[in-house]
C-alpha cells in the first residue's frame, strides 16, 4: 500500500494541474446535475416487512388519506370563554374552509365531528389531510394553514399548527457551523504556525465536502435521501476531510524542514501518513455501510451516504492534496527560526522527549497502574447512565420551545391528553362478511385494554371487507406505555384471528415509529459484535500483536459507554438541558447509538493507528518497550491533539441546531471524539502497553505468517529510499 500511494503522490504533484483539473470539472458536473436534476428529501421512516409497515402499504391503496402527512390547526378561547359558542364557532368554519382551498389538502375535519374538542370546551382541533407523504407537502400549502391560523388569531382564539407535516426539516446550515470551520481553521494554524498551511488544508477539505454532497444530493431523483443523511455527510466529510489532510500535510511539513525535496516531501508523506489516512477512512467506511445489513432503508442511505463522503475525503487527501501542494512547492517549509521549524529540526531526536506530547506520556506511563485504573474508573462512572438507555424517534415533542408545532403538540397534550398526539390505527380485515362489524367487534376488544384513552368507531376503506379502528392511548407516542400497548393490541389481535378470522394489524407514525425502535434495539448487539470483531482483525494485521487490538476494542467500548452515558444524562435524564439548550427530554434518537459506533469505531482506529505505530517502530529500532512508548508518541501526540480538537469542534458546531434528530447525535460524536482521542488513546494505551511492556508486541509465528502485510508505517518506502531520505521518514 504504501509503494501504491507513494507513487500516487509523485505522479498527483507532477500532474498537478491535470488532478486540479479533474476535481474542478467532476465539481462542477455534479453542481450542474444537482440544479437540474435535484429532487426532493425524503424523511419517511419505513421498516420493510413489519406488521405497521404491510398495513401502512395496504391502506396507501385502500384509505389514502391516513397514509399520508397530516396537520392540525389548534384553536383556543380565551379565559372565561368556551370555544363552542359564537363568535368563536363562526371563526372555526372559516378555519376549516381556508384549510379546504390550500393546496395539496385532501379533507378537512370538523373538530365536533371527530371529538376533537377538549372536556373544558376551551380548545378545539381542526384535523387536516394530505394523500402525500410530508416530504412533498409544499410550502405554500403550509403557508395557507399558517394564514389561516393567523387569521383565526385576530379574531380573539390562541392558534398554532402542528402534526407530522412539521416532520421534515431539511438541511440546517447556520452560523455554529461556520463559527466551527472557523476554529478548525485555527487549530489548523496554530499547528502548522502556517497561514498557507493552514489554508491548504481546509481548501482541500471543503472541495472533498462539495463534491460528496454534490454526489449525494445527485441521487435524490432516484434513492430516498434524508435530510439526516446529507446533515450526518456533511459532518462526517468536512471533520475526516480536515483530519486526514492534516495528517498528511504535517508529516509533508516535517520533511521539508529536514531538507528533503517538496517532490519526494510529498511522495514519502502520502505513502506513510497517507497509509494510515487510507486505513483509517477504510474503518470507518465499513462500519458505515455495515449499517446497510439492518434493513431499514433511511438508515441503509444514511450509512452509505456517510460512507460516500468519508471515501471522497479520503481521495482528496492523498490526490487532491500532493497536487495543492505542487502548486506551493518549498513554500510550506517551516520557515526558520519559527517553532514548526524546531519541532522539525529535532523530530528524530532523542530531544524531541521535551515536547508536550511526550511529557503527557512520561508521566503517564510513569505510573501505569494508577493511570489504567483511573482512567478506567472514570470512563465507567460515565458510562452508568447508559444502562437507562431507552430508544425512540422523535416527534414535535422534540421540537424547539416557541415553535408552532411544539405548541400545538403542547397543547394537545395539556388539553387532550398526550396519547391525542401519537393515536394508533389499527386495520382489520375480514375474509367475507362486513368490514365495519368486525371493525365494531375489534373495537369493543380493545377498549378494555390498559392504557387506552379512548376508540373511536371503524371507518370504511375502499375495501368492503376492511376497517380502521382509530386508538387513542393515555400516555404518549414516546412512552413506554404506548409501546407496550402495540405489543397488547397485537397479542388481542391474534386471539380475535384465532376466534373470528379478523386480521387485525397495527399501523400509524406511532407504531411504525416503535418498530424501527424495536429494530434497531435487536440490532444494537449484534452490530457491536460485527464491529469489535472487525477491530480486531483489522488491527492485528497492523500491528502485530494480540494484546493491542484487545485494549483498543476494550477502549473502543468503554469510549462509546462514556459517550452514550452522558447522551442519557443530558437528553434523558434533563442534567443541564436548561443550560445546554436542549428543549426536551425523554428517549434517545433510536439510531443515534448505532451512528455512534460505526463512526466512533472509524475515528477511534484512525487515532489508533497514528498513536501506537510510531511506538511499533520504536520498539522494532530499539526493542525498548518502554522508551518506545514515550519516542514513539511524542510527534503523533500534537497531531492527534489537533485533529480530535478539529472534529470536536465540527461535530459541536451541528449541536445549536433546532433538529432533534441531528442535536443528540451531534453531541454524542463530540463528546465521543474528546472522550477517545484524550482519554482511551492519549492516556489509557501508554499505560496498557507500559503495564504488559515486550508483550505488548507478541504475535504467534504461525500467526504472524497468515495474517497480510498492509504496511501501513512504510517500512517498505524506508527499505527502498536512499541513504540520504531516509531519516526524514518519520513516525506517524
């Protein structure tokens, strides 16, 4: 690998301007595709082959109308007024014909038609329905029910307007995330110490985020792609993109300020670090597609999406970037006198021991013992939280304080109950006779089920044999009651089929919302297996040895414990969501834990990688484990610093977003990257490998003869350069 990318380089520096070429027209073809053939997002959460799903299918064709998005139109009187009186019932019904003449609308409810007027009398609500999913509901015809929302108000009620229309946010950029490029940028420039530097590195990084973007938006006319998706892409691109430019073009920097020629610089930077870069970006693809094996197709495209984005980055890297650097020739040698130029000049020295990094080591690995088990001991006292983890989707429950369809969602819940806001369909079918009496059979069934509010009769699809029976639960759509009543619902119904030959199948957001849940909960397990599994393997191909990829899957877990321990705390539990901005409270994200791994996973060996193969060649030079240990970190420390901090402040940059889908996830990225990068790498490996020592490096013969060599520290370069090149070769 590292001759290929050797070679890759040379050739990307010498045909700069062609590279620079073909990443500018492969740019601009797919901003062309994107403006001309660029459909919509879609955020509809599907499991294929559960019971909500089929029935979900089935009513598409028979009722259309449930199936579709829907809106609702809160109305409030005013203290001391009941909203069932005039004036008040006059504003209602030219609510109702307002919401009639918006576009896309199908039907429009009459709230005392369907019993959707509170016990008190004070607020009533207007139900509105679409046939079309809320993905492509336009906005005028949101706008329309806003106005009349609007016009309702003048006449004296409280409005606002919620529903699952709200459900689709789109693409959120805003200035937390420009304020986050920003500091990566000067992160960037206080490692290099290098304006040009600096610049190069987020340039490169943002052409390999446009053109994964770009891609992905491309495919929207053809593949249902989430906004999540394109927001989890851009996270992911804009932080590996800067890491793993930064890891090449640090060891590219040292070179130069060694004497070696900006060609070769280049060339022997992109077949060592670019080796690593490339390893790393390979982790963290697999995990991500690996996500495709659930079956559940928003999650498939947002893990292959990701992964698409982490793949661009990775090209940019190590094509992109030793083309850039053609163009800036020795002008990125550290310039003398200057602290790069320092560090550079005692980069293979014995010297280099004074450096922050290494003091951080010497005195971890000083005391092992009592480093191990407080790190350790630390990790796992964040990591208690977890064991209250509990998995959901979120509605507008989730959604940001003053927002209209949080105070829709609000006050239903105050003046209704919070069931009203996540009801249950529940579809029958019968093989001969009426729909509707089987439909009334059901419903008598389920009334007397634990947690049901209230059932309201069958209603008829175009299918005579056919029914929908509406449930309303006491508890709401993320409780675990509502869960447990789908599961009572499902039992009774395969009694009433038993008994009667009524199919009964739950349906509706709710339930399909529980079943992705319920999914992705059964393959939590058996995806961290897949994971650690992978780790592993992967590593000890790397590395050679046993004991190292076992302390690192072991860090891996304790780092994604510690994570999703602080996710429970703050967006479970409430600790500091005043303070943090967080609007709500209640289950996790469903997806969020597997995000988390199969991103933390890629990250967590790419810091692996930098970290524990310069001690490898330490120790391969000098068979001192413990001195390895110290010279092997005390360049890659800086690195890895520089690069955890550029991904925390990206990933913390998406935070501030009013989404509550992409806060909790962003949160945990950040504080999963910090908890990795300085915790497990930085402090808990020195003093694993300082406590096991030479045995850190043991591998069977047998072994160690059938596993591949991938040469990721290019030792193969360092064989094969002369005499004069290859001390500038430095550890990762």
């Amino acid at each position: 690998m590292a001759v290929l990318l050797h070679r890759l380089g040379l050739s990307a520096y010498r045909r700069r301007k062609t590279v620079l070429a073909v990443w500018l027209v492969l740019l601009a073809g797919l901003v062309t595709c994107v403006s001309v053939f660029g459909g919509k997002l879609d955020d509809r959460f599907s499991v294929p082959g559960t019971e909500s799903q089929r029935a979900l299918d089935t009513l598409s064709k028979t009722l259309p109308a449930t199936s579709g998005a829907s809106a609702q139109i809160v109305l409030t009187a005013p203290d001391g007024r009941r909203i069932t009186h005039a004036p008040y019932t006059t504003v209602i019904a030219r609510t109702i014909k307002a919401a009639e003449e918006a576009p896309q609308v199908s039907a429009v409810v009459d709230p005392r038609a369907a019993g959707a007027v509170s016990a008190d009398h004070k607020t009533a609500i207007v139900q509105v329905q679409y046939t079309v999913p809320n993905t492509e509901v336009e906005k005028s015809s949101l706008h329309a029910l806003e106005k009349a929302a609007a016009a309702a108000e003048k006449d004296g009620l409280t409005t606002s307007v919620g529903g699952s229309v709200y459900g689709s946010k789109g693409v959120e950029i805003g200035p937390s995330e420009i304020i986050g490029v920003l500091v990566a940028m000067l992160v960037l420039f206080v490692t290099f110490g290098s304006l040009l530097a600096a610049g190069m590195s987020l340039l490169t990084a943002l052409v390999g985020v446009a053109a994964g973007l770009t891609g992905l938006l491309a495919l929207t006319p053809v593949v249902g792609i989430s906004s999540t998706a394109v927001t989890l892409a851009l996270m992911l691109g804009l932080a590996v993109g800067i890491d793993y430019v930064l890891f090449i073009l640090s060891r590219h920097r040292q070179q130069l300020a060694q004497g070696t020629s900006p060609r070769e610089s280049i060339a022997l930077a992109n077949g060592t670090a670019g080796s690593a870069v490339v390893f790393a970006g390979t982790t963290v693809i697999i995990a991500l597609a690996a996500l495709s094996i659930i079956g559940i197709p928003f999650l498939t495209t947002m893990g292959l999406g990701a992964a698409a984005a982490v793949l661009i980055a990775v090209l940019a890297a190590i094509t992109l970037l030793p083309a850039i650097a053609g163009f800036a020739g020795d002008r990125l040698t550290p310039k003398a006198g200057t602290r790069a130029a320092h560090r550079a000049r005692h980069a293979a020295r014995a010297a280099g021991e004074s450096s922050h990094g290494a003091r951080w080591v010497k005195r971890v690995v000083s005391k092992p013992l009592l480093t191990v088990l407080a790190a350790a001991g630390v990790l796992i006292a964040l990591a208690l939280p977890a064991t209250d983890l509990r998995l959901s989707l979120p509605d507008n429950g989730s959604a940001a304080h003053g927002s209209t369809e949080r105070t829709a969602y609000d006050t239903i819940s105050d003046k209704f109950g919070p069931g009203f806001n996540g009801p249950l369909l529940v579809l029958t079918d019968v093989k001969s006779g009426s729909g509707i009496q089987a439909g009334t059979h059901v419903a008598r069934k389920l009334e007397g089920l634990k947690d049901v509010k209230a059932v309201l009769p069958p209603q008829a699809t175009s299918d005579p044999t056919q029914s929908v029976v509406t449930v309303i639960p006491k508890s709401g759509p993320e409780s675990v009651g509502t869960d447990q009543l789908v599961r009572d619902i499902r039992e009774t119904g395969s009694h009433i089929r038993q008994a009667t030959g009524t199919s009964v199948a739950v349906t509706g957001t709710t339930a399909v919302n529980i079943d992705v849940s319920s999914r992705l909960g059964d393959s939590l397990l058996p995806f961290v297996a897949i994971v650690v599994g992978l780790s592993l393997i992967l590593l000890m191909i790397v590395f050679r040895s046993l004991i190292i990829p076992v302390k690192a899957a072991v860090g891996f877990l304790l780092s994604v414990g510690a994570s999703l321990g602080l996710v429970v705390a703050l967006f479970k539990w409430g600790w500091l969501a005043d303070l943090l901005g967080v609007p709500h409270t209640g289950p996790i994200v469903s997806f969020l834990p597997i995000i988390l791994i199969g991103v933390l996973f890629g990250l967590a060996m790419d810091y692996e990688v930098f970290l524990v193969s310069g001690m490898r060649e330490e120790w391969a030079h000098t068979g001192d484990a413990h001195s390895s240990i110290v010279k092997g970190a005390q360049h890659s420390v800086r690195v890895v610093t520089a690069a955890a901090l550029i991904m925390f402040t990206v990933f913390a940059g998406f935070f501030p977003l009013d989404n509550p889908i992409i806060k909790p996830i962003a949160f945990a990225l950040a504080v999963g990257v910090a908890i990795d990068a300085f915790i497990v790498r930085m402090t808990l490996v020195p003093a694993v490998l300082a406590l096991v020592g030479r045995h850190a490096w043991w591998l069977p013969a047998w072994l160690d003869r059938a596993l591949p060599d991938l040469d990721i520290e290019g030792a193969s370069l360092q064989k094969a350069a002369p005499a004069d090149q290859k001390e500038p070769v430095l550890t990762h």
